[in-house]
C-alpha cells in the first residue's frame, strides 16, 4: 500500500535506519541471553559493528543509539547532492571486477561471501553495472539505502563522525570483539578503536575474512543477531 511504502520511506532514512537496526540487534541479543545464550565473541556487519562493540561492553547502549543517529545525521547533511546507493551482486569479487573494471567510481563496499559482493556508487552508475552484471547471467539487487556506504562516498561524513566517537566513554572489550576493516580482533587502545571505528565509514567491509578469523579462533557456532539478509536464491 501507499502508506507502506511511506513508512519504509521513511524507515530507510539513513539517520533512522541505523539506530533502528541498532534496537533490533539489541533486543534479539536480549532475548537470547533470558534463554541462556551467551557469546563467546562478536562481531557486527556494517553498522552492526557498533552494536557488536555495545555487546561486547565497549560503550553503553545509549551512546550505541546516539553515535548510530548522529552517524546517519552527518551522512545526511554533505553536502554532495549524490549520496549514492549499494547493489548486492551474487559473484565474487573477481568475477565482478572482470566485468566493471572500466566503470568510474564504483567500489567493492561489502566482501559478504564467496558468492556475494556489494558495490557502492551513483545509482546511474550502479545501473550500468547491474544491466552488464546480469547480461552474464549474474543475479543482482538493489540494497534499500539511500547512500553508498563503506566507500569514499563517505569521505566528508568521516571527520564528523570523529568528533562524535571521541566524545564517548570507551571501555575494553569484555569478550573478544572483531573488526570488519581489520577483519582480525579490534584494537584496545582507545585511540587506535576510534581510528578503526572512523574509517570503518569508508573503507570496505572484509566480513567474509573477519568470519575466517573467527572460525581460525575456534568459534564454530554463529548466531546471526538481525535482520534477514537481502539477497537470496
């Protein structure tokens, strides 16, 4: 209906959309651990990192939802006109690369899996890339977001953002915390956790390596604390 579609409108505003996904990964770890669940390690996808780093005991979960608005807030207001958008291409990085690499300023934002990759860029761009991506027989969607995360879309957000993370009491990670840039654990040092949570805006997102990270530590079962995944067979 038209109202749905207004609320989703509404819902994917990135200022709302992060903070959002934020209460819904929080609550479902709430619910898990009434059943006795608790985890060993964390690890978040994207934004979910910063409610992995809540979890994990780094900041409390109101400065999780302050930090996430006032992330989307500082996206909102760059002054680019052009925020671009993400599309989910189920191949590998390589296999995509094959068939883009002459494309201007599209970049490989999420390394999901062996089989899923997301691009950010311009959505004129990015149409170019799902029509050739799809004439090879390469399924393709379009992500519900209004910018092109994890690439240098980001960049003016990024110093913003900075600020803000300064800003808040940070704690050491109380169970081992992973991180998506590094893809190996998160740093301790203050410092060195606001750098990574910084340019954690605009650099890729290795979760498939941050995985393999994980499983080479021992973890061998995962929980998935979210929403549904976007793209499927």
């Amino acid at each position: 209906s038209e109202e749905e579609k207004a609320h989703l409108a509404e819902l994917t505003k990135t200022d709302i959309a992060q903070p959002a996904l934020a209460a819904t990964e929080m609550g479902m770890l709430t619910v898990l651990k009434s059943f006795g669940i608790v985890a060993d390690m964390v690890a978040g996808h994207s934004s979910g990192e910063y409610a992995a780093l809540s979890a994990a005991g780094v900041f409390s979960q109101e400065s999780l939802y302050d930090i996430l608005h006032y992330r989307g807030t500082a996206i909102l207001e760059m002054e680019s006109k052009d925020l671009g958008t993400m599309l989910a291409v189920m191949a590998s990085p390589d296999d995509i690369e094959i068939i883009i690499y002459d494309m201007p300023d599209v970049y490989m934002a999420n390394f999901n899996s062996p089989t899923q990759t997301v691009l950010s860029g311009s959505k004129t761009v990015l149409q170019e890339a799902k029509s050739r991506l799809e004439m090879r027989g390469i399924m393709c969607q379009f992500i519900p977001v209004n910018c092109a995360f994890h690439s240098p879309f980001m960049k003016p957000a990024r110093s913003r953002l900075a600020q803000k993370i300064t800003s808040i009491k940070f704690n050491k990670p109380t169970i081992c915390l992973y991180s998506n840039s590094l893809a190996a654990h998160y740093p301790t040092d203050k410092e060195e956790m606001i750098s990574c949570l910084s340019d954690h805006l605009i650099g890729p997102v290795r979760f498939r390596q941050e995985i393999e990270a994980m499983f080479s530590d021992g973890a061998r079962i995962f929980i998935e604390v979210g929403p549904r995944n976007v793209l499927t067979n």
